[in-house]
C-alpha cells in the first residue's frame, strides 16, 4: 500500500488516505479544503472522497456544503463519500437532495461509553451513540457488507482503539461506465 498523493488537515487532524500500490500509476488525489481528499480512478470511472467534515450539533449546513462542494468536485460518474462524516439522522434528507444516498452502518460508529481516547472520558461521559463515520455514494454506486469494526486492538499489555470513531469496510460496485463526465 501507499498514501495517495495529496492530504489535508482537518480541524483534528490529517486525512490521508492509503491505496493498493497497483492502483497509484491508475490514479489521481487532490486535497479539496480543509475536509477532503479526493482520489479519482480514471480506469474504472470512481472518484472517492475520504472526508472530515465539520463537527457539532450546529454543522449541519456547513456539513451539507461540503458534500456539495465534493459532488460538483468530481469528474467520474461514480462517487463514493466515506469518512468521519459527523451527520446527524435528521440531516439524511439533507443529502438525498443533492443526489447522495447511503444507510446507515450495521451498528453505530461512535460510542461514547466504549471507545472514546481517555479512560477518564468514558467514565464521566453521558452514553452516547452515533453514525457519525458513514458513507454517502451517487445512483452509479452500490454499497454492501458493510462491517463496522468496534473491538479494540490488542497490543500487549494494552488495549485500545485506532480512533475515537469505529472503522468502517464493505464493497463498492460501480455501475456507470469509466467515461469522465463534462
């Protein structure tokens, strides 16, 4: 594997996103703000957005406004949006309208009570769960088996998680073909 050749920094942090070494020579990547990296596949038509958008209760709109910005970002037929999203439920439809659809994981990918950085935030912290790590995809895109990896990695003698949200995996079929779009 090797990181695509473009990253950003969030407001917490770096997205970087990490690629088979054959598709490198196949591919582009572009930072797009401070909540995006955008790698495209030219040979089989799919760009995918690894993204960090904005967070809180009150993001919606900001949040909306990113995914927009992707949307009109992209040059394949087919696009795939998958990151630390930091959607709320009610905010679903929000995305419908701009020609995204995408469900919800199998199970929550934040959980305050399980896997938050600090043993002393999981303790004093009300239980709290979200789909806040999600995918959104275009009509080109079909997403299954999705899994959501929500057990810690055991390194002796400790246990913890990669990230305060949970990981996600699954399979993306394309449907449109590899043609570029105008």
């Amino acid at each position: 594997h090797d990181l695509a050749p473009a990253n950003t920094i969030s407001h917490s942090g770096t997205i970087a996103t990490i690629v088979r070494k054959s598709l490198v020579k196949q591919m582009t990547a572009e930072a797009v703000g401070r909540f995006a990296v955008l790698t495209t596949f030219h040979d089989i038509g799919l760009t995918i957005a690894n993204v960090h958008w904005e967070s809180g209760r009150n993001g919606a709109d900001k949040r909306a406004s990113m995914a927009k910005v992707i949307v009109d970002r992209c040059k394949t037929n087919s696009l795939l949006i998958v990151g630390d999203t930091n959607t709320r439920l009610v905010e679903e439809d929000m995305y419908r309208s701009i020609g995204l659809v995408g469900q919800r994981p199998p199970k929550p990918t934040w959980d305050s009570r399980k896997n938050g950085f600090r043993k002393s935030q999981r303790k004093t912290q009300r239980s709290f769960t979200a789909y806040f790590t999600r995918y959104f995809h275009n009509s080109n895109c079909q997403v299954s088996e999705v899994r959501v990896f929500d057990t810690p990695i055991q390194v002796e003698p400790n246990r913890f998680f990669l990230s305060d949200h949970f990981a996600l995996s699954g399979v993306v079929e394309c449907s449109a073909p590899a043609v570029e779009c105008e």
